[in-house]
C-alpha cells in the first residue's frame, strides 16, 4: 500500500515506524528538515520537504498514485486543506486526519466531499481521553481495550500474590468460577511471551491479558490480583483538551478537581464544566496538593504538555500518599524509564492514537486494532466474510484455522451473544473475530486470512 503522511511529529513518526515494518511504501512530509533526516536515517522511507497542505509538494510526494493520505500536523487547518487537495487534485482513495479543535468538531457537515472532503477524522485527545476513563473505571487494570462496541474487553492486568489463580494452573479458573466465560488470551513472564494453555501456571508479577464479556471483567481480575476499591477521587493537573474532556466524562460519577495554571483557561473550564472544582495553580507545588488533600485522592492524572512538568508533578503527588498516578508521557525514550519507579502508568498518546488509525489500514475487514507492549504487539477485531469456498476461516473451527505462530483467537461476537474461543467453536459469515497477535510481523498473514477469495463475489 503506498501511504503518504504529512506531520513527522511524535505521532506521524510512529505511524511511520509501524507501518514501514509492514511493506508499505511509506512518504513523510514535514517542514522541519531535521526530523525529516532522523526518520529516513533509521527507516526505509521516502521524506519531502514542505507543506503538506501545498499542491506542489503532495505531487512530489506521488499523490496521484497513493492509496492513503494521512495527515496528522500539529495544525488542523493544514490537514484539513491536505484532504482537500488530495481529493480535489488526485483522487487519493482515502483521506484521513488529524482534527484537535472541537470547534470543527461540532460541525461535521464541513468534512463532506462537497466541502473538506475528509473520510475518517481522529482526535488524538478523545482517544487518551478514553483510554483514561477505561482505567479509572476498572482500578489495577494497566490497558483496557474494548471490541465489538463494548461487548467484549481485553484487559491487561499484573497478577498479584492474593489472587485465586496464583500459581495455580489456568484450568483452575474454569473450575473456581464455572458461570464466567474468560479467556487468557497472553503471558508476558520478565518480558518474554508464553503461549498459554489450560496447564500453565500464572506466577505474582506475570502480566497477563485477558479477555471477557463487560460484565464479567471484575469477577475475572479479581481471581489474578486481590481487588482494589473503587476511585472515587480525581485530581487533574491540566485544563487543556484532554483535561476537559476527561473532567466532563468523569463528573457525573467521580469527585473531580482540575489544577490549571492559566487563569483565563480556569474561567472557561469553570464555565463549560457543571460538578467539576477548577483550581488556578501550579500542580507541582506540595503546598496545593497538600492543601486538596491528595493524601485521600484516589488517582492524580498529569496530562500537560510538558512531561518533565507531568513526571514531577505525579512523583510529588505520589510521595505526598496519592493511590494511583497516571501520566502522559509524549516522549517514547521516558515512558520504561518512569513506569518501573513511582508512576504507576504511564501513557503515550502517539501510541493510543496509533490503535485508531491502525483499524482504517489494516486489509481485510479489520473493524479495530488496539497496540499493546509499545507497538510490538497487537489485539484485532475482524469481521469474517464469505463462506467455507471463498473464505480460509467461514465454516472452520477453531483447531483448524492456520493462524500464524504467535495468533490466537480469543473470542467471537455473533450478533448480541459473546462466544470464548475453543478449538471446536465454528466460525460463521458475519462473525466478529477477536484475534491476538504476540508478534506484529504476523500481521499480514492474519489479515490474508480475513481477505475474501474472488469465488465470493
């Protein structure tokens, strides 16, 4: 596929990473010469320099021939006028960007291809958003990843001493909780994937990934870690996009706080904002957080734009007696560094925006991806098409789907009923596959599985 992404930022070059790793010819456009020279010095791509918004430089980049344009600066204007000129002037197939503003946001009609022609918008701020509120709803979980409109969650938990299954082999959770449809779907042990099956033993520290119906999810967690209480307390330190939108997803169930250092940022979040305390100050002063109490708060999320300001300000908090500590961390090289000490997890938004987009390029009819372990592992959702002449996974079991090494299916969604995989479960036309992949270089082949033979059509 030859893909064209204008913004080599954080998250354009993420993209670009993933995405060269999978034989795609790959083109970045940026402005800044250096990071231009970065990426093609340690990638197999293609770089030009200039705006991706001008005519010009998208024929340079070979427009007229690219099956994807994806633009993600740091400006909406300029992705927005992108799509129009990839549209109007190529014919680009299909046009994605980066939309920040929730001003545009309101108006969806402006991104019809009779005016911003723009086929799938992204809100890197309302993905993390997401992402926190899943966290905060399920306390322990490290990742929580939702498929077929919520119907089934794969969750990523550490097993702790206290639960149930510790050291006990998995078929045990069959037996000590006969009514709960689970599946384990990965290990990871000190880094490195195991393969499970009903005689492996979970170990204290194991990082484990499971996936389950909604409703079971704390039933599950509660056999592999003994089970926290739930947040009641909030503190957000940051009034920017994500820490409003987080405020108005959480207010309505959650004692929220905002810190905010801007004062004129405080009116208007005071303003848009209905059960939500909005403080004007520094939140890496221990005079404030003292005064707020963070000794009795449940979670301090640090997401400002500046992660040396979020990383110290969640460490304060965390030494003054917070429970948990959530931070955004933009830059890759801090995030292993960070969540082996005192944050308990740390966030890349290039890497939850990289899930999002990931699901609009997949082949196949891939309907959602999530990436796990820094990219370096992946959760689809797949809807299975065909029948068993045209299709290598309609009307087979389980047991003999050739699944590359490192795949598993985990469980199926059929209309409303959420189906665990077993090994003679069947899967049928329409179905929704849940596939976990340990390796990402296995991704192509799974996605030739979910592609359709010509004897369908």
């Amino acid at each position: 596929m030859k893909i064209i992404i204008i913004g080599a930022g954080q998250v354009g070059a993420t993209l670009a990473e993933n995405l060269a790793n999978e034989d795609n010819d790959i083109t970045v456009i940026d402005t800044d010469h250096n990071r231009l020279r970065e990426l093609q010095d340690r990638l197999d791509i293609q770089t030009v320099h200039g705006s991706g918004s001008h005519p010009d430089v998208l024929d340079q980049a070979g427009c007229n021939d690219a099956d994807l344009l994806i633009a993600v600066s740091n400006q909406d204007e300029t992705n927005m006028i992108a799509c129009q000129v990839a549209y109007t002037l190529f014919k680009t197939p299909t046009k994605i960007g980066r939309i920040r503003s929730n001003a545009y946001s309101k108006y969806p009609k402006i991104f019809a291809d009779t005016a911003l022609p723009m086929d799938v918008r992204i809100s890197p701020e309302k993905e993390v958003t997401k992402h926190l509120t899943r966290l905060i709803r399920y306390p322990g979980a490290l990742q929580v990843m939702e498929f077929a409109e919520g119907k089934v969650q794969l969750v990523v938990v550490k097993a702790e001493k206290g639960g149930p299954l510790i050291d006990r082999p998995i078929s045990f959770l069959r037996e000590h909780m006969p009514s709960i449809q689970t599946r384990i779907a990965a290990i990871y042990r000190n880094g490195q994937s195991i393969k499970p099956d009903g005689n492996t033993h979970i170990h204290a520290n194991d990082e484990v990934f499971f996936l389950a119906a909604q409703r079971d999810v704390m039933d599950v967690m509660s056999e592999l870690r003994p089970l926290d209480t739930p947040y009641r307390r909030i503190i957000i330190a940051g009034g920017g996009n994500i820490g409003e939108r987080l405020a108005q997803s959480l207010e309505k169930e959650y004692r929220v706080k905002i810190i905010e250092r801007d004062p004129e940022r405080c009116r208007v979040l005071s303003e848009t904002l209905d059960n939500t305390i909005v403080l004007n100050g520094d939140a890496s002063k221990q005079e404030l957080l003292l005064e707020e109490n963070i000794e009795s708060t449940d979670v301090f999320c640090a997401i400002t734009n500046n992660d040396e300001a979020n990383i110290m300000s969640s460490m304060l908090a965390k030494v003054l007696g917070v429970r948990t500590v959530m931070t955004i961390i933009n830059n890759p090289a801090y995030v292993d560094i960070v969540q082996e000490g005192m944050i308990d997890i740390a966030i890349s938004p290039q890497h939850t925006t990289i899930s999002s987009l990931l699901s609009f390029i997949r082949r196949g009819d891939v309907v959602n991806v999530h990436t796990m372990r820094k990219g370096a592992a992946e959760a689809l959702e797949a809807v299975a098409h065909g029948d068993h002449r045209s299709s290598k996974v309609v009307g087979r079991s389980i047991a003999n789907i050739p699944l590359p090494e490192g795949a598993t299916i985990g469980a199926i969604v059929r209309e409303d009923e959420v189906i665990l995989a077993t090994g003679e479960v069947v899967v049928q036309a329409e179905d929704h596959v849940i596939i976990f992949v340990s390796n990402k270089k296995q991704i192509p082949a799974v996605e030739q599985l979910f592609q359709v033979g010509l004897s369908f059509f």
